[in-house]
C-alpha cells in the first residue's frame, strides 16, 4: 500500500462479537455514551459528543485493568470545562493547523476561524470535537455520523462523516473514518486521545518507551506550522528508530523542541510501514507491561507530548493532569497540505470517498522490543 495515498478503499472484515451498553440510539442526546467490552476484559467507552473515546481499559501483566487514556466520566465536562484539550476527540474537518486560516482551492480562497494564535488549528472554534455525533450502536462497534454544512468554520462544501469504532478479540479498537463531500474541500481526519499506559492521571509518560517506524519528519516555524521541509531524523533529538524513552532527549537545546515545546511534531511514515506486521509506533510501560502498537494507512504519525497540560484539569481518577502526562499518536496527512504543493493531497472531490483505517492494539510484554 502506498502510504502517501490519499483515497484508500478499506476492507472492512467483521471482528468478533463482543457486547455493547448503551442507548438503543442516540440521535439528539449530547450526553450519550456507549461501553464495548471484549471476552478478555478490554473495554473502551465512547461518546456521542466529540465521537470521542472517554475511556479505555485494557490489562497489564498481571490481568489487572487500567483506564490509559485521558478524559472525564460525564460528557458534560467535556464542554463545560475552561481548558479543552481535545481528550479522545475526533478532530476535522483537518486535524492539524492550516497557516493563517487560509487556502486556495480551484482559484478561490477560502477563510477558516483562526483558534491558534495566527492560526486554523483541528477544525477551528467548533469542530468536530465540538458537535454531537448521530450514534448507531452494534454488537461490538459503534458507529458516528455527522453532516457538516457548507461553510462550517469557513470550509466549502456539505461534508458528510462517519466515524466507526470496533473492538475485536485481539484487543485491538480499530477507527475507521469515512466522508463524502459534494463540493472540493480539504478533509484531514484524526482521534486526539493522550495515553498513558501506567493508568489515566499517573504523573508522567516520560519514561514510556516509544518507537516510530520514520526516518524523516516535518519541520515547523515558531507557530507550528511546517516550512516545506521534511528532514531526517537522524541524530537528532527526534530519532525514535529504535525505542527510547521519550524524556531521554525531550529537554535539549533544540530549535525544533522549541518551537514545538517538546514534541509536537509530524513524523513521515516509512513506505510499507503503519499496516501488519509493521505499525507505525509502539509505546511501551514496563511496569505494568503495557504495549500500545498503532496500524495506520497515513502518511504521518504527530507526536504530542501534552506539553500544554497544567495541572488545571481533573480527571476521571480526581488527579490532575500534569504537563507531560500523556502522549498522542494521531495517526493523519501532514498539517497544512492544502498551502503546501509537495505534500500529498487531501481535497476530497465530489464523487469520491475519503476511507482510512487506524489501529490501536494492545497486549502485554517483558520488552519494548517484542
């Protein structure tokens, strides 16, 4: 599979059937929430606000479970707090920032709400994150649908969405995203979910273990937007090719680092990488024995290191969420494509459809490198 397509057709197998709580449906409820849980403990609860993931447990090495993702236990938090960092979140119509809110498609220049500084940044003041979600729960699955009216935060074209979370067997919650559009606009697709692997609202995932299948990665200016250049990861602080703990280098006098306020950061996925065998990231928590490998058909992995985080939000376990307590894997295109001509394309046109898979698989080791 060429990772820099744009358009993937996905074939979609049926997992296992697993068990599902929740409302029948949940077309007009803000604070519905749906449970999967599989044969061997896993369970990840979903919301219809935001299409969000508001918790995931999975076991260590002992069988216990643990919530690894951040987020809260009432949807109305999500909304009603100062800070939102977009916990577990589906993030559009383009996940990622678009430079001084402003493209051109097809000779015409289209305006998006500016929420990051100068910037356009996951959709704008209200996103995909922001909106209640059509919910149609199955066995195992629950899928998000969403219409997205011409003009939404400045974007062209009626967008028409789907976003289905399915947990198997093999502990793996797999996201399948899907749009069709019926006007030229850009669509960037992604879950913004912080994970800890050592349990939700434990202090830091700096000495996580991360690896990430890419040689290269995006440089980007002082307001996060890359400059065109992609460049390789070799000796610098941002080579994860072999598993390293991710506060090992995040400290250095580094521009990048920077400008990113540690890791915030596209990595270009290696060709032939993201699919089996081969993710495109693993995480790993030796303590507990946790392991996260992520599946994807994208081009570029962003690396979070939840730099922003302050300690003003609580969470589910009643800690706070500290600065570098979590990180993100948000599997997407490259931020800025629509301004930048060498990137690969992501304006849907009429007539196609926008189909992409990610996969977060958990299991239990005695090594980040098994």
């Amino acid at each position: 599979m060429n990772p820099l397509s744009f358009l993937t057709t996905v074939a979609v197998s049926a997992a296992t059937a697993g068990s599902i709580t929740g409302p029948a449906h949940a077309e007009t409820d803000p604070n519905a929430q749906f449970t999967l849980k599989n044969a061997g403990g896993m369970e990840v609860r979903l919301a219809a606000d935001g299409a969000r993931i508001t918790a995931l447990k999975v076991p260590d090495r002992a069988g216990l479970l643990a919530d690894v993702v951040l987020g809260h236990d009432a949807v109305d938090s999500y909304r009603t707090s100062e800070k939102k960092p977009y916990l577990g979140a589906t993030l559009g119509r383009y996940a990622g920032r678009i430079a001084h809110g402003s493209f051109t498609l097809d000779g015409v220049t289209h305006k998006l709400a500016k929420n990051n500084g100068p910037n356009h940044n996951h959709g704008g003041l209200i996103g995909f994150d922001k909106v209640v979600w059509k919910a149609t729960p199955g066995p195992d699955r629950v899928r998000f649908d969403y219409r997205s009216p011409a003009s939404e935060e400045g974007y062209p074209g009626n967008l028409d969405v789907s976003v289905t979370y399915t947990l198997t067997e093999e502990n793996e919650l797999i996201i399948d995203y899907q749009a069709t559009t019926d006007r030229a606009t850009p669509v960037n697709l992604s879950n913004h979910s912080y994970f800890n692997l050592a349990g939700e609202g434990s202090e830091s995932v700096l000495d996580h273990e991360l690896m990430i299948y890419a040689n290269e990665m995006l440089l980007i200016d002082d307001t996060s937007i890359p400059v065109g250049k992609i460049v390789p990861v070799a000796d610098t602080p941002f080579d994860f090719r072999q598993p390293k703990q991710i506060g090992r280098d995040i400290d250095q006098a580094n521009e990048q680092l920077t400008h990113g306020s540690g890791y915030d950061h596209t990595f270009v996925l290696n060709p032939n990488t993201g699919g089996s065998p081969e993710p495109a990231a693993t995480l790993y928590e030796k303590n507990s024995g946790r392991m996260l490998q992520v599946f994807t058909d994208q081009p570029g992995l962003q690396l979070y290191t939840a730099n922003f985080l302050d300690g003003s939000l609580t969470g589910k376990s009643g800690r706070p969420y500290l600065k570098r307590s979590a990180v993100c894997l948000e599997t997407q295109h490259f931020p800025d494509s629509p301004n930048q001509p060498l990137f690969p394309n992501t304006i849907l046109r009429p007539g196609d459809i926008y189909q992409t898979r990610s996969t977060y698989k958990f299991s239990v080791s005695d090594s980040a490198e098994e």
